[in-house]
C-alpha cells in the first residue's frame, strides 16, 4: 500500500492545501495529514484546533486522515508506515528551501522520498500567513478558506486596522 505524509503547519488549512491533500488522495492509497505541533511557533490557532478543521474540510475523503506530530517529519513518517513525504510547491521561493529539506531528509531516511504537486494556479500565491494578514483588516478571505473556516480565523483574528 502505498503511504503518503502531507506535513505541515496548516494555521490554518487552505485552499492550496485542500488541493493539495485531494491531489494527492487521487495519486496514494493513503494520505496521512501531518500537522506539526512546534513549540517554537506561536500559531493563531491550538494543534488540536488545526487538526479539527482539517477533520472537517476532508470528511468525503476516505483515504485522508489526519494526525499531529512533534519533531522531525522522517520519523513520523516512519511512525506511519509511509514511504513518501508530499509537499506542495508555489513559486521559486518555495523551491530552494524544500529542496534542502528534502535532501536533508533523504540523507537521515533513505528509505523516504519525498515528491512534490505544484500548485493550482489559482492558489499559487496563497499561504495561511495571508489569510490572516487579510482578516486582521477585516478583509473577504472567503476565496482563501472554506467558509467554516473563514468563520474561525475571523472569530481569532485580532483587528489591527481599528
Ligand atoms: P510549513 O510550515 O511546513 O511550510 P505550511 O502549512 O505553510 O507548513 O505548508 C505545508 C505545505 O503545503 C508546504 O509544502 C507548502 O509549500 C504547501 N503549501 C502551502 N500553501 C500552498 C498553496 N497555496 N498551494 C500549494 N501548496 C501549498
């Protein structure tokens, strides 16, 4: 059976990411949705409340699940019993940065590929960072997000423009 790992933040989930999770349902026997829980960052929204919205917007897919993790992304992998991580890339600044990732990790887990969809055009522009940069000034951000979850970040979103 072939496993895949989507990994990421999705704080919170996208469009771009949605296409990307059905994507590559369509591709894998199996898609594990990784949500990474950093201590590092300070997200808008709790891992538990990221993985309840992914829950949510991929309920149809019967292939799709969706997990937290901490540390590094191989070893959930390996955790999973996946073989593939998937990532999704937007524009050459996506690039250089998951091409050093990737490479690190294929060096720490061989066993580990990891391949990559590009972008819907539609969302090439798209990251959680500006959906809540837009809702911070009270902006549409209903072409971003699924509408439950526009409702969410909006319900977070500290104004800044008032
Ligand atoms: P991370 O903190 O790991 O970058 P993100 O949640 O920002 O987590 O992104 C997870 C993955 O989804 C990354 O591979 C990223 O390139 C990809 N991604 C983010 N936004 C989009 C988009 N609009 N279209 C396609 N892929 C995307």
């Amino acid at each position: 059976m072939a496993i895949a790992v989507y990994p990421g933040s999705f704080d919170p989930v996208t469009l771009g990411h949605f296409d990307i999770i059905e994507r590559s349902a369509r591709i894998m026997d199996k898609v594990i949705v990784g949500v990474l829980n950093n201590s590092a960052k300070s997200p808008m929204f709790s891992v538990e409340e990221r993985v309840g919205m992914l829950i949510d917007v991929t309920k149809h897919l019967s292939n799709v699940e969706i997990r937290s993790f901490e540390g590094l992304t191989v070893d959930f992998v390996r955790e999973c019993g996946a073989s593939v991580i998937v990532r999704g890339l937007r524009a050459v600044t996506d690039f250089e940065y998951e091409l050093q990732l990737s490479q690190t990790n294929r060096v720490i887990a061989p066993e580990v590929d990891t391949i990559f969809l590009t972008t819907n055009l539609k969302y090439s522009y798209l990251s959680s960072s500006i959906v809540k940069e837009i809702a911070a000034y009270g902006g549409d951000i209903s072409a971003f997000v699924h509408p439950e979850i526009a409702e969410k970040v909006h319900a977070k979103a500290v104004r800044i423009d008032k």
